[in-house]
C-alpha cells in the first residue's frame, strides 16, 4: 500500500476532473525562487540571506523523501541551498534533504557527478561551466547539456528512489561519481561490481539546539548501474585509492568508469532511505522495478498533476497561472516522508534505533513557525487524510521523545524559531473535523508544552517552550530573562505574542473536549497580548518585570524583542483577538488607521512570515476593501515567474501557499477558528477539491477586465454579507459567486455584523 501511497493520495475520481483535465505541469516553473529575490518589499526589508527564497529545482513527487536537484555548492552548511540559479558551475546531481526554501541545513544527501576524459575527484577540479540556455528544469525532470564533457544528463524521481541517465555525444571514457556529502569528514561507500552496485551513507547531524550531534540516522543509499564497469576505486579529495570501501574522510566517495561509443547511455537506479542500506535498497525494487525512465517519469509527472489539480484555476492572465502553480509546487514538498515502503523509520530523537508503522506514513521536517500560518491549513483543505498522517506523526515524535516537539526537522527537536505551533497546527485540524488520531493523547503532550517545564538536559536539547516560567510568572516574558538557551535569543515580545496564540489554540481544544478549566485558564493566558500593548506608543513593545517600558523607543527599526521584524510589523500578530487588539487601540477606526499608516509608511514586509495576516485584517474593520487594493498589489509586486520571484525565503512553501490562498480568494488570518477572510480572486474560474470527494467552486463576475473590489457575494445563489465564509461551509462543497466592479464598495461587508469574530467578541 505504501509503495503506491504518494500517487494514490492525489489521485482524483474521473467524475471530478474528467478525462481530458488540462495538463498543469508546463506552468510550474521550478526555477523561480532560486535567485535573489528582486520583489518590492525584499530590496527595502530583507537582508543577508532573507534576499534568498532559497529553493531549489526539486524533481521527485509531492511530500517525497528525497529531492534531486542540481547542485552548484557541495556543502550540507545552514543557509546554503544545494542550487542557486547565479552559480555559473555544476557539480553533480543530489539526492537532497534540504527543506526548500528555508535558511536550515541540508542532510544526509548525496551527490552523482559524471565526467569525462581524465579521471578527476576533487571539486575544484570536476566541476564544470554550463548554460541556463542547456538546462530543462520540470517538476518531474531536470535535463542539462554539459559541453565541457560532451554528454547531456537527465533526470527523474520518485518519493524514495530515482532514475539517471547520462548520454555520450561522442567517444570517450565516462567516469562516475559518488559523494556522501558530509561537512563532517563521516560516511561510508562501497562499490560492489558483482551487483553493479554502489552503496553507502551519510550521518545526519543537528543544528540549533544540539548542534553539531549526531540526528541519530543517516542518509542511505544504493544505485544500481545497467551495465559493468570497468575501472573501480575510492577518493579523498584528490587521493584515489585501489579500496573497494572507504569510511570517514573528507570530501571521500567512490568512483566507477566505461569506455563508452557515441550515443552510449549509462543508467543508474538510485534507492534512499533514512533507515538502512538493505531498506534503501527495498524501497528501489518497490519503486523502480525496470530500467524504464519514460516509465518512471511518468509516475513522478502523474503524482504532481493529481496534486496540482486539487485545485483548478482558468480565466486569469497565463502569467498569474503559472505563478499560481509553481506556488502550489512549492506548497507540496513537504512536510517530508520518513519511513520506507516496508513501513520501518527511525525513532524521533533516538540514536539509530528503528521502529515499523503498521499503518500510514511517518512525516518530519515541520517548518512550524511558517507552515501552521497557510501552507499546513491549505493541505486542511484538500487533502485532510494526508494531515491525518502529519498530526499523527506529531504525536509519535511526542511519545517517543516525551515532549510534543516546537519545530521538529531531521528528526530531531530543534527548539528552533520561537512559539508552540505544532499546538496550532493539532488545534487547527482537530477543530476542522480532520481527528483520526487518539486526540487525548495529542491533549497531553499539548498540555504539557503550555504548563510545564522539561529538566535542564531535555530543556537543552530543544525540549519544552523556551521561557516559559517567566512566561507564566509575569504573563509576558520580560526583558530581563534574555531566552540564552535558545538559537532566537531574546525576542521576547514576540514569544509572547505567540504563546499567547498557542494558548488560545489549546483552550479551543479544551472546551471541545469538556475541559473546562483549562479552558478558562487557557483562554484568559490568550489574552497575554494585552501585557505588552504600550498604550503610550499604541503599539507593541518591550516590557521590564516591574512593568515599566522600553525606552528610546522606535516602532520602525528591529529591536531585540522582536523575531524578524519590528514591533509596528509585530503588532498586527493578534490573531486570535484582532477585534480585541482594535479595542486597545481605541476601537475599529484606529485599527483602520494603524493598518493604513503601515502600508503609506512602507513597512508591511511581505518576505517574512509575522506579516503574512496584515493585509487580511482590514476584513475586522469598516473598510474591507482596503484588503482587496492590498492583497492586489502584493499579488502583482511579491510574485513573479522569474528567478527573482519570491519575496524572501519560501520556508517549505508558506510565502508560497499566501499566495496560492490569496490568489483564489481566501486567507486564514486564525488557522484555529476555520475562518477564511474573502478577498477579490484572481481568475475568474476556481475549483477546489475539498473533502469526500466535493468541490468548491469560486466564480468571479467581473464589471470590467480591471475590476478588483467585492461589490457583493452570493453563497450557493443567496446573498452573503459576511466578509469571511467558515471551514465547515467551505468544505461541503457548491458555489461561492463573487462580483466585482472597478471601484471600492464601501459598503460591502461593512458592519460589525459581518466581520470575523475574535476571542474577547465570541
């Protein structure tokens, strides 16, 4: 069941689709995002690495284990993608784990490179120039001329396994490489001609908190080669040695070679794996049975239009299409696949130590301080089984570590970024109907996050939210506890915030299950924003334990209590209480003006996650429409089909999944309530597949080719006067009517009635 598990999930019923469904895989462009951002907001906000969407050309299927990409830098180092389009040389072809666009770490990859003529092993040496104009990069191949060694490479891939083939322009010898990709000189190969087979590993490690440890797995892999072989060896570097195995070196692989006629073709059959050699190997003989690339690339091109297509989008700009499903491409690479087709994984936060599922599938790699916000509620939407597999693989990490984790990547706890958001994502899915899970369970390992402190070894090993004593003593974290054992140090303001959040999220949870006194308890915590709102500023600010403020204050400049951003930017972040956040501003109206002072000021930063609810929260106010004008200039200035055309790093597709959400009309300001805030769409036809088997259509009647506001919407032919539309009406499927006219309707939506209702207003 699971060898088929990431086709099959996305497949859709004929009587949906229909035979004749449009190809969507030519408008996904998978190189957008892997050069400098060029968009409006980054080249005034971003800096460093935050110029970087930082993802990468990624051939394989929807939520695989392992990506192939290109590879223009060698390194698995934190902020460093496997790919950046300005590189002007390759060196090979990896098998990676790096979360797209984020600034982590990659892990546990390893890289084939192909050469020819004389025998070269170090990079400096093997490494060669090559063309964007010679490159064909597709969601279920990657193709690339390489003229220095007169070959032309290609590539495809499946969720474990992959397919190469490399291709003589004329008559030359062809040498093979493999390179675990270690930065710490650890990792094995072994060459066995008999078998015409290369395997080995390379041993994870962790960052941020346990930095530099073993992750307690490695990468494995085995690539199977159609035809002998007739020059063998190893290298470190440039030392080549006679050894059929090597352990343990720096920059070490393994070397095959042939002596090949012109239009000769070599293939390789690639299986990975996070548990062994031997399931590594299971997981090819499952997925790639024949030596048949056509075939496998039609596996890998069916599983991503059978995703793609969860949503249909027509009638807008060619250019707006293309952005709009690369952005999905983006929204479908992770969380990532751990187990194998046998069902066997590495425990969570164990050092080498196996486990088997007897069902389902074993996710890791949460991105959690961005994914909760859309990407994660986008998959709520159309494929809540899949989140099933995602919430129940968050408790298995609980159970088998004894603490529910905050950020959990390469299979370890980070105690990365800061608040508690797996709680918002469980909170979330549970209240959305999507609870095929022992959801007492994921209430206990909630629980604790929010009342209680790990042991100093676990609370150093990324164990427990940071903080939190100071938290739950002053109902804010002061300025003084400067949150030392952390990778965000500081940033207190903004922990605050987001517990705050977290808390509201868990009180909902508890008032579904009659807990009643954690729901009081709970709900009041989520009220904690209120302790650091400086009605003297009328915003967010830094907050010492004898109550007293941060001074010289400057809304507009990163401060240290602040994650990312600035405390105006921070402010907004309220997004279980926003009419409660308009109250301490002085009602609605001083919302409204804050929000517009925001934007005339240019600091709404689009490229980074606090943010991404800011043009939504004018649907909390008389003024609607002002979402409608700014979610449009985001749309046209954030997002482009270019190299340069994400604001920011994607951060395992949340920059993308706002767009993919905002684009189609909605956006979910709070994942936890199940409301979506309406905003003008971009095309005039949406049809999304929600749950057992329905559809939601989104229909926009335009006045004009140039019309952008709501004048009115209709709900299944009714008039509907509220500026959002709930989860639970979204997923029965029918037909959400939209009408839109050239100028703003200042009346749509308008009253109190109709906004979205916030915690101190239910």
């Amino acid at each position: 069941m699971r060898v088929l598990y990431l086709l099959c999930c996305f497949l859709l019923p004929v009587s949906l689709w229909g035979q004749g469904a449009e190809n969507l895989l030519p408008y996904v462009q998978p190189m957008v995002g892997t050069a400098n951002s060029t968009t409006t907001a980054a080249l005034k906000h971003g800096e460093g690495t935050e110029h970087l969407a930082n993802t990468i050309p990624a051939v394989g299927v929807p939520f695989g284990m392992t990506q192939w990409t290109p590879q223009t830098r060698t390194t698995e180092e934190k902020c460093v993608a496997p790919y950046y389009y300005k590189d002007t040389k390759l060196s090979g072809f990896r098998g990676t784990h790096w979360i797209s666009g984020s600034c982590t770490q990659d892990y546990g990859s390893v890289t084939l490179m192909p050469v020819t003529g004389k025998l070269s092993t170090r990079v400096a040496d093997f490494e060669t120039p090559f063309s964007h104009d010679q490159e064909t990069a597709a969601v279920d191949y990657y193709r690339i001329q390489l003229a220095q060694y007169n070959l032309t490479a290609e590539l495809t891939a499946l969720a474990r396994s992959s397919m190469l083939q490399f291709t003589m322009q004329k008559a030359d010898s062809l040498f093979l490489l493999v390179m675990p990709n270690s930065d710490e000189k650890k990792g094995f190969v072994q060459i066995d001609q008999a078998k015409q087979e290369i395997v080995g590993y390379n041993p994870a490690f962790r960052i941020y908190q346990g930095w530099g440890e073993p992750a307690g797995f490695s990468g494995y892999f085995v690539i199977q080669v159609d035809r002998d072989f007739s020059r063998k060896g190893t290298f470190s570097n440039q030392h080549v040695f006679k050894t059929d195995s090597l352990r343990n070196r720096e920059n070490m692989g393994a070397f095959i070679g042939f002596s090949l006629k012109a239009g000769e073709q070599v293939k390789l059959r690639v299986g990975t794996s996070f548990s062994s050699i031997a399931e590594a190997r299971r997981n090819l003989e499952a997925e790639i049975p024949a030596w048949n690339f056509d075939q496998v690339r039609k596996h890998s091109a069916d599983a991503w239009q059978n995703a793609l297509q969860r949503i249909q989008v027509n009638g807008g700009a060619p250019k707006y299409k293309s952005i709009f499903y690369t952005a999905l491409y983006h929204s479908m690479q992770h969380p990532r696949l751990f187990n194998d087709v046998s069902g066997t994984y590495p425990k969570f936060a164990h050092q080498y130590e196996l486990d088997q599922l007897k069902e389902a599938n074993y996710y890791d790699d949460f991105s959690m301080w961005d994914t909760y916000r859309a990407q994660l509620p986008l998959l709520q939407v159309i494929n809540p089984d899949l989140v099933n597999d995602f919430v129940r693989s968050f408790i298995l990490k609980g159970q088998q570590g004894k603490w529910l984790p905050i950020f959990p990547c390469w299979n370890s706890y980070t105690g990365a970024m800061i608040g508690d958001h797996g709680t918002a994502f469980i909170a979330s899915a549970y209240l959305k109907g999507i609870n095929t899970y022992d959801v007492e369970q994921a209430y206990a390992l909630m629980r604790q996050n929010a009342f209680d402190t790990p042991g100093w070894d676990d609370y150093v090993d990324g164990k427990g939210r940071r903080a939190l004593p100071s938290y739950l003593k002053y109902n804010y974290i002061p300025l003084e506890d400067s949150v030392q054992e952390a990778f965000h140090k500081k940033e207190q303001v903004s922990r605050t915030l987001e517990y705050a959040y977290n808390d509201y999220a868990l009180a909902m949870v508890a008032k579904a299950l009659g807990k009643e006194q954690d729901y009081k308890q709970l709900s009041q915590r989520a009220l904690n924003y209120r302790q650091v709102f400086d009605s003297s500023v009328g915003l967010m600010n830094g907050r010492y334990a004898d109550g007293s403020w941060y001074k010289p204050y400057n809304a507009d400049i990163k401060l240290p209590f602040i994650t990312e951003g600035t405390p105006r930017q921070y402010t907004f972040y309220v997004p279980q209480d926003v009419p409660g956040l308009a109250k301490l501003m002085g009602g609605t109206k001083p919302l409204e003006n804050a929000l517009d002072s925001l934007f005339l000021k240019g600091e709404y930063w689009h490229g980074n996650e606090p943010g991404h609810q800011i043009p939504f929260l004018y649907n909390y106010t008389a003024s609607p429409w002002k979402t409608q004008r700014e979610v449009k200039r985001i749309l046209a200035e954030e997002y482009t089909d270019g190299p340069g055309g994400l604001s920011g790093n994607d951060d395992a597709g949340q920059m993308s999944a706002w767009y993919a959400f905002a684009a189609i009309g909605l956006y979910p300001v709070d994942p936890v309530s199940g409301q979506y805030l309406l905003t003008a769409p971009l095309f005039k036809q949406v049809r999304v597949q929600v749950a057992d088997q329905r559809v939601m259509e989104i229909i926009s009647h335009k006045e004009s080719s140039q019309s952008a506001y709501i004048r009115a919407v209709k709900l299944n032919g009714k008039r509907y006067h509220n500026s959002y539309i709930r989860h639970a009406d979204l997923v029965k499927g029918g037909k959400l009517e939209i009408f839109l006219q050239d100028e703003p309707n200042k009346k749509w939506a308008a009253k109190a009635a109709n906004r979205p209702a916030g915690l101190s207003t239910r």
